[in-house]
C-alpha cells in the first residue's frame, strides 16, 4: 500500500512515490505514442490494460492498444503534449495505484503542410510497481474538438462535433460524476507537495467547468469567493457564480481550459496562497516542439476550506504571450 508521510508543509512529498516521477512517465509515454514507436508503448502498458476510446473504441490488452495508438501517426507527423494535471494515490490497500487526469492537445501534419488539432480529456490508472517501473492498467481518451484537416485523422471514428445530443449518439467515453477522480475516489491520497496540491485546484475547475460537473464546480470555490469572470462580468457570491457559469455553459457542447500554473506563493497562515495561471490556446502553435503560447492569465487567490485548496478571488486578464518566461516575469508583478 502507498506508504503515507502527509503533513500540511509546503515541501514535502507525501508518498513514496515523485510525483515528478509519474510526471516523466507520462511525458514519455506520449512521446512513444507520438513517435509511433509501438514496442516502447507496449512497455508503458499492463498485460490487462483497458483503453477506452470515443475515436478509437474499446480495446483490451497492451499488444492491441499499443497496435492502435501506433497507428494514429500512419506517415504524417505528430505531436502531443499535456496540460492540466491531477495526480493523486488511489486509497486501495492491496496495491500501489495511481490516477491521474490530464488534458492532452495535439498537432498532426503532413508533407502537403496541411495540419489539424485536436483536444482530448483522458485520465489514467496506474499500477506502480516500484518509483521507476509503471504500468498503465486503464486508459480513457476522448478527443473533445478536432480543428483543421480532420482527414489526416482518418483513423479515427468521427466525434460528435459542436451539436446536441442526438437520438444513436454513443454515450460518452468520460461520464464526470462517474468516473472524475475527485468524484471516483474518496480520500485520495496527495502526491507532492501543498504547493502542488494549490496548482490541481485549477485542474479541478476547468475539469468541472469543462465537463459541465455542476457538482464538482462548485467545490471549487470558497463560499466567499468573488472575481471577474469573463464574460459573465465581476461576481460576488457562491449563488451567483455558480448560477452564471451553469446557464454560460449550457449551450457548449464542446469546451476545453488548456491551461498550466505559472507561479504559487503561499501566505504565512499557511491557509492562503497567491496563483498565476497561464491559459494556453493549442491552435496557436505550429510545432509544440515550440514556446508555448498564452492568450490570457488568471490571477487566483486561494484558500484552504474544509480541508481543500478553493477559488476565493478569480479575475482574468486577456494578454498574449509568446513564452512561459514572458508570462512569468508578468506574473510577478502580481506576486
């Protein structure tokens, strides 16, 4: 079982396990995916792992999933990167499990230059069996948007696309109030340290907001919590906010807040911290071998309330910026 060391500090990791560690695992795995090397994919996979797909279906077993991704490149190029992280121990008792949630944003071209993005949601389970050997054992994916030549995605089942629900529409791969972490799991064990812990409260209501988890939404807000949220305008109020955000988000059928922590300082109360978060807009890049490119910035404060980092301030500020530097060394004239 994960071996817990947990104390409220801002420097300590509170498992065994890096999170760093399960952080590069992922990376190269989407690395392997993205290069098409089938054999490295099979080797991040469990013999029993289970993939299920709204572009790709449901495969079980490392050799047919590995085959799947695999062919995802055919001959075009392809990269992929993350975003939006949540990592935490699963409480299970008789092995060591991890889940993590992620956004996952993509470019795929070929030798004529056409090019296509796409988003996706996904969430993984892994079986750690010591800190440098990990295997996926369930693997959800599904694409939210795809834009540009979507024929260089061929492969794949066609997504539902920016519509309603309609009569033989398949249910989806990703059912939030089922099978989000937070909503999954109780008393998850954390991974890393408060610092860490600061940054996935983002994770988490973008994850909400994005899934329309009206449930989930609202614990991630204090119940003073106030801001401006574009384009609903300044909020003040639980009541409010959440009211806002439910009825601007029901006629999107597709919504996706890639976006990554820029800088967290925690207050000497230890019950309050300061956050810079980047929003990254993947339609931008032409490689995301590249800086990453910003559209706007969230300036957050957070407080900790019955025992979770929430939202107490939220304002959003348009700005591009054309490297993780740029928008850190802006970010400190908020912190």
């Amino acid at each position: 079982m994960l071996i817990i060391v947990y104390k409220q500090y801002k420097s300590m990791e509170t498992t065994r396990y890096h999170r760093s560690d399960i952080e590069i695992f992922l990376k190269d795995f989407i690395n392997h995916w993205a290069n098409s090397d089938e054999n490295k994919i099979a080797d991040d996979l469990a013999p029993f792992v289970n993939f299920r797909s709204n572009v790709h279906g449901v495969i079980k077993g490392k050799v047919n999933v590995a085959k799947n991704l695999f062919e995802d490149r055919s001959n075009h190029s392809l990269s992929l990167a993350s975003s939006n992280h949540f990592i935490a121990g699963i409480p299970d008792g008789k092995e060591n499990k991890v889940v993590f949630s992620f956004y996952l944003y993509g470019i795929i071209s070929d030798e004529n230059d056409s090019i296509a993005t796409f988003g996706a949601t996904s969430i993984i389970e892994i079986l750690m069996k010591d800190s440098e050997t990990m295997e996926i054992t369930d693997f959800k994916f599904s694409v939210n948007w795809i834009e540009g030549d979507a024929h260089l995605l061929q492969k794949w089942s066609p997504i539902r696309g920016q519509r309603f629900w309609q009569p033989g529409d398949t249910t989806p791969v990703i059912v939030s109030e089922l099978d989000a972490p937070w909503n999954k799991y109780k008393n998850l064990i954390p991974i890393g340290t408060e610092k860490d812990w600061i940054m996935e409260a983002y994770s988490r209501y973008s994850w909400a907001i994005d899934q329309n988890d009206i449930g989930l939404l609202i614990s991630t807000f204090s119940r003073a919590a106030e801001g401006n949220l574009t384009p609903m305008g300044d909020l003040k109020g639980l009541s409010n906010i959440i009211g806002q955000i439910k009825d601007f988000r029901q006629p999107w059928t597709q919504m996706q807040h890639f976006a990554e922590p820029i800088k967290v300082a925690i207050n000497d109360d230890e019950i309050s911290a300061h956050m810079i978060v980047g929003r990254i807009v993947p339609q931008y890049f032409e490689k995301l071998e590249e800086e990453k490119n910003y559209a706007a910035f969230y300036p957050l404060t957070m407080v900790k309330e019955d025992g979770q980092w929430k939202m107490e301030k939220f304002n959003y500020i348009p700005h591009n910026f054309r490297s993780f530097a740029g928008l850190k060394d802006y970010a400190d004239r908020f912190i």
